[in-house]
C-alpha cells in the first residue's frame, strides 16, 4: 500500500493546486498576508516529503527514505505552527460581527491540527514498525481532504444550499477512504488496527463539528482562542 500511496499524494496535491488557484496562486504574492505563505510552504513541503517517501520505497533507497524522513522533524511542526497562526490571524482580524456568524468555522483547522498531530506523532513512534508507520503517514494527509475537497466543491461547483452540506460531504469523504482502507486490511496479520484508529478519531472530530461547534459551548473555545497573543 504505502509502496503505491506517492501517486495518490500527487493527485491530492494537484487537486489542491486546484482548490487553491482562485483565492490563492492566481493572486499576486504582495497581496497575500505571510502567515498564508508560511502555511502554503510548509503545506506543499509536507506533500513533496509524502510523494517523494513511498517512492523511495519502490526503489529500494531505504537509507535515502530514512534520511529524508528526519526532516519531518522540522517540516510537521511547520505545518502545525502556521496552521495554528493562520488561523489565529484570520479571526483576530475579524469584527466582531464577522466572529460572530464565523466563529464555528475556527474549529475546522484547529481540528485538523489535531489530527494531524496525532497521525504524525504515532508515525514517529511506530517508525521502527513500517506497517503502522507508513498507515498513520498516510492518515496525516487525510487532514487535507476537508480544506482541498470543500474549495473544489465551492469554487468549481454549483452552491450547496446549506453551508453544513460542505462538510458533510468534505467529512464523509474522508470517512469513507479510512473505512475503505480499514476494510482492505482486514486481513493483514500487522497494521491493520492503525485505520481502524485513526477512523473513530476523525468520526468523533467530525460528529463534533456537527454538534458542539454548532452550539454555544463552542464560543468561548473560539472568543479565547481569538484573545491570546499568536500574531
């Protein structure tokens, strides 16, 4: 699996070039605040770290693929730190009229994040296991399907009418692939447990997005989020 996954990463990344070409790529870089440019390096650094490991794999450059991994300790934390200024940045910059009706929307990166973290960190300690390795590798990228799937859908598609049917299919997108990864290791004897894992964790992220991000006890994490000293 993980051998064939660099041609899946390379597809996630064009789409994601299509999903951010409009508010993005196709603008002038002097228009751009530097906290997305720090996001969107550290972002196409993870994927070309993603793309190029599992290729390495194929060649049998295994000492190559080790080595190039160590860089991982610098690129993953780049990519939470900037996702989490990132988002700081766009809601502190926001009125309170604006925070108030986008408020919600602050859970979606920083649950990501979270996510992410958890998929990087248990591929670090499995990193002398390759099974599990490679499978929670593979979940990191999974944190992207939401942001890339859900532009695709707004920019290229007709308007959904509820903002909540994004996420649902952005959501049930990615729930589906674990499940479907999770049904193909049925029955391999090592590994098989980490998409059954890392399914519950991005279902229960989800289901919260739904319920307790869309309630009033979301508010405070959100207010106090926006209050601390980031950017």
């Amino acid at each position: 699996m993980f051998r064939n996954s660099g041609y899946y990463f390379v597809a996630l990344l064009g789409a994601a070039v299509a999903a951010f070409w409009p508010r993005y790529i196709a603008r002038p870089a002097a228009q751009i605040d530097a906290y997305t440019h720090a996001h969107a390096a550290a972002m196409v650094s993870w994927c070309g770290l993603l793309i190029a490991q599992p290729f390495l794999v194929r060649a049998g450059r295994l000492s190559f693929h080790r080595n190039l991994g160590v860089l991982s300790y610098g690129v993953a934390p780049a990519v939470v730190v900037s996702s989490l200024l990132l988002a700081h940045y766009r809601f502190r910059s926001m009125d309170e009229g604006t925070f108030s009706s986008e408020a919600r929307n602050l859970y979606l990166p920083l649950s990501a994040i979270v996510l992410f973290t958890l998929a990087y960190v248990c591929g670090v300690l499995y990193r002398r296991e390759p099974e599990r390795h490679a499978r929670f590798m593979i979940c990191t990228s999974l944190t992207m399907v939401d942001p890339v799937l859900g532009r695709i859908l707004a920019f290229y598609f007709p308007p959904l009418p509820v903002d909540l049917y994004y996420q649902a299919l952005t959501y049930g997108s990615t729930d589906l692939i674990l499940l479907g990864l999770a049904f193909q290791d049925r029955d391999r004897a090592r590994g098989r447990q980490v998409f059954l894992v890392m399914l519950a964790s991005f279902v229960t992220a989800h289901v919260l997005w739904f319920s307790w991000a869309q309630s009033a006890g979301w508010r405070p994490i959100a207010d106090w989020f926006r209050r601390i000293s980031l950017t």
